[in-house]
C-alpha cells in the first residue's frame, strides 16, 4: 500500500521540553524549581490556558510572584519539565477573578482546541505540546482527588505524577491515564471510509476511530471498531502515526486498514453516515472545495486530517 | 531497516470472542444470558483464574449453577463477549473455599503469567486472551470502588465496562484503564541493546520498557525512555507490532529505534546494567545456549522476546 507518512510532527506533539522523570521525586528540588525567577507558570481556568493578547497563540507565561499565593492556597499545579535550565509548571487556578492584576495584564484564557486549530495553521506545534501536557495532567490530579480503592483522600507526589492514597492501610498509588484510542482509515479499491458521528459539527466527515479496550492489540482494536461501526471486515492493519490528545487524556493511534469488502452496514448508536470516497475528493475537501462534494473534513490540528492528507497525495 | 515481522498472534491477543458492545448496554439481555444454560463462567480467586488438571492449561469453565449464590452475594463479574452465540463471562471469587464442590472437582487456580508462558510454548494463545480480558477487568472492577472525583461509592454499569458514581450530584463515568507501555529494540551498527531491572530474575535481560505519559507521542516516548534509562539518543522509530499485557492492564506497544550512539549512560535508578549485543548471540540464547554468553532473554509469551527473534533473524 503506497503511502506518504506526514513528515511533520502533529500538533499536540513535539513539546521542547525535558520531562525530567529523575527530578520530580526530589521534593527539595521542585520546592526550589518553584520559587526560582526564571521560572515560568502556565496559568489554567477551567483547563483553559491563559494566553497573551498580543502576539495571539502565545502562552502568557506567569512566575512565581504572580501565583504564590494561589500555591499557598492549595492550587493544583504539576512539574512539565525544563528547557535550557529554566523549569515550566502548570497550575489551575480558581474561578478567574477579574480583579488578579498579573492575570488581567497578562492576558485571557483560551480555549485549548481553538489554541491548537490555530497552532497547526500556523506549523507551530510546540506550544500547543506544553499546553497539552499540562491540561491532561491538571484534570488528572483534579479529578483524582479520592482513592478509588478505599475513598480516602489521596495526595499529589512526584510533581504531579502520582497521587497517594493517604490511608495507611491502603496506601494505594495511583498513575496519571493515558487513554489509547484508534483512529483509523479503511482503504478498498482506490477510496476511503469516513464517517459521521451525530455529534460532530455539520457535514463534517473523518475517519472511523474508538478506545481500546483491556485484552485487544491495537490491530484487534482497529479489526473490531470497523466491524462494529460499519461493518467492514478488515485483512492488514498498518501503524502511521501517533499523538497526545488532551480531551481529556488520549493517545490517538492512527492506522490504515485494508477493507475485504465495502458493504457498509452502520451502527446508527455510533455512527450517522458513512461512505466511500475517493482521492480527488478528498484532495478537492482538503485543499477548501467543499462546495462541489457537499462533506468538509476535520481542521489540520487532527489526525485524521493528516491521515487523509498523507493518503490522499499518495500515488 | 530489514525486520521479519512475527507472523503468529502475541500471546494475550487473537481472542476468539466478539466483543459485543452493542449488547452490554442492555441489561434484561445480559441478565438472561448470565442464566443461560451454555454459558461460561471463567472463575478467579485472587486474580488467578480457574484451570483444568487436565489437560493442562485449559480453563475449567463453570456455568450459572456452580456460581448462582456468589452472583447472587455480589461477586463482582464482567462479560466478555459472544461465540457462536455462547456467552463468556469473567467472575471473581471471594477467598477459596476448599470445600466448595464445584470449585474442587473442576480444578484448581493458576497464576496469569505461568499460564502464558505454557500457552506461548505450546502456540496456544486463544485462551490466554480470555484469561487476560477478564484479568484486567475485573481487576479495574475490584479497584474503582469509590469514585476518585467525590469519593462516593461507584456501581458498576454496561456489563463491567462502566462504573458510574452513585452521588447524583457527581454521577462521574469512569472507564477501565489500559496502560500503554513502549518497549523497544534500540539497533546501532548491527547490534542491539538489551539491559536488567534490579528486580528481573538472574541473569535475564531484556528489551528497555517504560509507560507512555500524558502528552507524548509513541515515537516521543520512545526517544525519551532511551535517552533517560541509557543516555541513547534515537534516529528513527519504526512501530513493529502490540500486545495486550494483562498486570494489571497495559497495552505494550513494540518499536525499534534507530540508536544514533551505542555510548551508554545508565540510570541506575532504573536499569542495573545494559549492554550491545550481536544477532549471533542473540539467536544463541534463543536457542537455550545461555552458557556461552552468560544472559537469559525473556520468554516467548513477551513481546521483548519476539522483537529479539524477528531482529536477531532477520538479514
């Protein structure tokens, strides 16, 4: 099967920094990480990062000083790593008040989706990593305040990598999720399969996708979806591409799958339209045609985007 | 880069069972078939699973009459999907009673991992899927009693595949876990590295490994666990194939990597030594002969074992 792998890294991807796995268990180094002036804070509300005004698409990076008090306070924050020396963390603060002067100069909280769809616009991926890195991890620790083994309250350890349940009888250690998805194009006979879910975003189509479950490989994963949302029998499976998907936690694992037939039979639970499509239509959606085939395809920042672009302009 | 794929299904994959997804939802249908008279139950006691005598490692299934009083007292228990029409389910049984009829004629509990090992030896891997499917789940089940948000207690719901939060208040959804985990060859002029964990039996040595985190690529992740563990940077990576790995739920997703140094630098936190080695002694040490080259390889059930067999025997 002739197909061009994306030469780029996919929004999401590519982050600059160092993770520093060796350091986060070094409660004396992240103390003093925290309180250095090179320092730089991401600023979350809501999971929604606070970003400048001016250039746009640019985290308005806070220190120290500006949310010391919120960390005396309690709020959530994690270690994302260095770069250069210098350390990045991302912390949640409250409700946004508009009277937090280093907050109203500095700029607004975004949206993180609208963030990236402009970021793979634009090529440049690398913020868009940080910002990712640090929305999956907040939500993670804020949503993981009780053990669920016992219901005692856990507590955050390893900058943000671990919460302990604080029962000493249970003690239980609990890991960030990431939570592998396959995204998948069926390929029969010169055309592709896209779909639509009821939930997207009118007339727009992508490729067929779902979790994967405990027990199944990511080929068994890539075989069952397709059976189950359209009905397709499917003989090799082949691996793209991968990226973090922070929505909240997700590893979208892209494929491509050789259909054995292209009789379509819809699990209307799952899916509302499905259909075979070929290249040039996808290359006319793609390029902004989208008059002339009445579907438009997801935004550059996914996946499937990139999975239809690499195999759309394939030989 | 010349790689034989493996050919045959990893051990933990290629379950013969339909998930059926589209029925766990309905819980009249999945009430029936629990009591149904050709359904199976695969039993376990302390996440070891129930397993004939004889012959060996083939699962002593019990049906809805051995187990009636445990469902009825609660045992906690999934489904795990449907062939030919036969349902298999998943139950976990309190401590074993020995006096327990059904229990002591059928045969006796085993452990996962010894299980896989025969299964891999004999290329009997159907089974061991089951056992795995059910493994992971039930342990999920047994180990998300209370909700992590609130604290509340959960219920399990969709046959063993949700556990909602029975404060209505709250009313989070939670989903089973699976872990992805790369693990990689890195390659560098012919040769391969392998190295031990301080907690590996004798003498063993392995492909390096390590859990995937929020916001990183497969790719990513794989160039971040060589440079941590053994200071490699990596060129290209190239994704070989995956396996489902039941202890508890992970998903272990296999690479090689284009090692761009063979200049090793331990983290002795994580590995105890690593070192490169040649195909010839790899195919060696496949072949039983340890003596000669003084390590051991993992067995046949992992997935480090197949990528060493298909590198170490291809051109």
């Amino acid at each position: 099967m002739d197909f061009i792998r994306p030469d780029t890294a996919a929004v999401f991807s590519g982050s600059p920094l160092d993770r520093a796995d060796e350091k986060r268990a070094d409660a004396d180094w992240i103390r003093g990480k925290i309180r250095e002036k090179t320092t730089r804070f991401i600023a979350y509300c809501g999971l929604r990062p606070l970003m400048r005004r001016d250039p746009p698409y640019a985290i308005a990076y806070l220190s120290f000083g500006d949310i010391a008090a919120d960390i005396e306070g309690g709020a959530v924050w994690v270690f994302l790593g260095l770069k250069k020396g210098r350390a990045y963390f991302a912390i949640s603060l409250p409700a946004a008040d508009p009277e937090h002067p280093p907050l109203h100069k500095a700029g607004e909280f975004q949206d993180v989706r609208a963030i990236a769809i402009q970021a793979a616009g634009l090529g440049k991926g690398t913020e868009a990593a940080m910002i990712g890195q640090g929305k999956s991890l907040l939500d993670w620790n804020t949503r993981r305040k009780f053990c669920s083994v016992c219901g005692a309250e856990c507590e955050m350890a390893r900058a943000g990598y671990l919460r302990r349940c604080t029962n000493g009888t249970c003690a239980a250690e609990h890991f960030p999720r990431t939570d592998p998805v396959v995204i998948m194009l069926a390929l029969h006979e010169g055309r592709c399969l896209i779909g639509r879910q009821p939930k997207f975003i009118e007339d727009v189509y992508s490729a067929l996708a779902g979790f994967m479950e405990p027990g199944e490989s990511i080929e068994e994963a890539v075989r069952r979806e397709l059976l189950e949302e359209a009905g397709i029998p499917v003989g090799r499976v082949s691996y793209v591409e991968s990226q973090p998907w922070p929505f909240p936690s997700s590893l979208m694992i892209g494929c491509i799958a050789e259909a054995l037939s292209d009789k379509i039979k819809l699990d209307e639970n799952e899916l509302e339209h499905a259909f075979w499509v070929e290249k040039a239509a996808i290359r006319d959606v793609l390029g902004g045609d989208r008059e002339r085939h009445g579907f438009k395809l997801p935004p550059k920042m996914a996946i499937a985007n990139r999975l239809l672009t690499a195999w759309a302009f394939s030989d």
